[in-house]
C-alpha cells in the first residue's frame, strides 16, 4: 500500500483529477481533493482517486495488491487492533480509480500516513491538541459562523481537544462539531470543512465527537 497510495494521492494532488461521485460520510469526492470522514466512534474513512488511462493498468492485479498491503499491516504490531483498516471499496469507472479505506482508530490512519505513506510527519496529525508532537500550531483560527479570529494560542490551551493537520487540500466531516478551522479554510453549511492547497501552509481542524 505504501506504493499504491502514494501513487493515488500524488496523482490526484498535483494534477487535480476527475472522480467518479465516490462519496465519504455526507462528502462528496471531487476533482484534486481527498476525503476524511471522522465517526463518533472514531473510525475514520479516507478515500482518494487517481487517472486509471493507460493499457498496462490491471484493476484486478491492484486490487490484490491493495488487499494484500492491508493485511500485512494488520500483521504488523503498527496496528492497534484486529482489521485496523479495512477496503471500504475499489472501484474504475470512466477511466478514474477510486479507492476507499476504513481506519477502526485515528491512531492507525496517523501511524499508515507517517510511516506507510510517507508523509512528513510535521504535514499530517490527528488527534488530541496535547498528544501533538510534531506539527506546528500557528497562525488564526475562526469558529464556525463567526469573523471574529483567534491566536494559536488559545488552542494549543485546548489540550483535550482533537485536531487534524494537514498541508493538503482535503474535504473534512466530522460526527460531532467543528470548534475551529484554520483562518485558510472553508466551511459550508453541512458543516463539511475545505482544507488549503499546500501552497498555503497547514490547515489545522479543531473538533469534537458526537457523544
């Protein structure tokens, strides 16, 4: 898997490409964005597409690569549980693949995206304010419907409180409620949250689940 997410997410990423209405939570996938879907029992889904044009693409042969990728790391003492991740799904149409992941904790979509991924572990965290060793918290955070902007400080205070970071552009819901974004992001009126490019630096989600 390090090698077939890295090729979804770095095609999608820099060459914003088409999916296929695939859709995660209430999110729906569109060109050049992945998405996160946070549950409130914290099971994260994360889903991502790529251009699937050329003649020596096997969808069957990647699919098994997928799932045989998977099961090693449920194998491996990196996952928390039993089916840490699970393939949600794996589908081809009009010459874009989509490909959906279930991660049973936070912990486990962290740990695959730092060191499955390969993703600058100062780029990518997710969750509590105080377990955050890595990634800087900088910069203005508004709240959801409001102008009013506030410094990091006041929520790197908020140490119990769950945060993503991430320095690409992402479609973010969460079960439960968005207490800040990042002044670079948006948000639309379900709630669902639009992260920066990476062109603009980090893009930090501040949230709570649904009990």
């Amino acid at each position: 898997m390090k090698r077939i997410m890295a090729m979804l997410m770095s095609v999608v990423l820099t060459l914003g490409l088409t999916a296929c209405g695939h859709t995660v939570g209430d999110v729906d996938l569109e060109s050049g964005q992945s998405a996160v879907y946070i549950q409130k029992d914290g099971m994260v889904s994360y889903a991502v597409s790529e251009s699937f044009d050329k003649d020596y693409y096997d969808k069957d042969e990647l699919k098994k690569e997928i799932e045989a990728e998977i099961k090693a790391y449920n194998a491996s003492s990196d996952a928390s549980v039993d089916d840490a991740i699970t393939l949600d799904s794996f589908s081809v149409s009009k010459k874009v693949a989509t490909l959906s992941l279930d991660f049973t904790t936070t912990y486990d979509l962290l740990n695959y995206m730092l060191n499955d991924n390969r993703v600058e572990k100062d780029k990518f965290y997710i969750g509590t304010i105080d377990s955050n060793d890595d990634c800087n918290i900088s910069g203005n955070f508004v709240e959801p419907g409001k102008k009013d902007k506030i410094k990091a400080k006041t929520i790197k205070s908020m140490t119990d409180s769950n945060i993503l970071i991430v320095n690409e552009q992402y479609k973010v819901q969460v079960e439960g409620n968005v207490l800040y974004t990042s002044d670079n992001c948006k948000i639309d009126d379900d709630g669902i949250v639009t992260t920066s490019k990476s062109d603009d630096g980090l893009s930090y989600v501040v949230y709570e689940l649904e009990e």
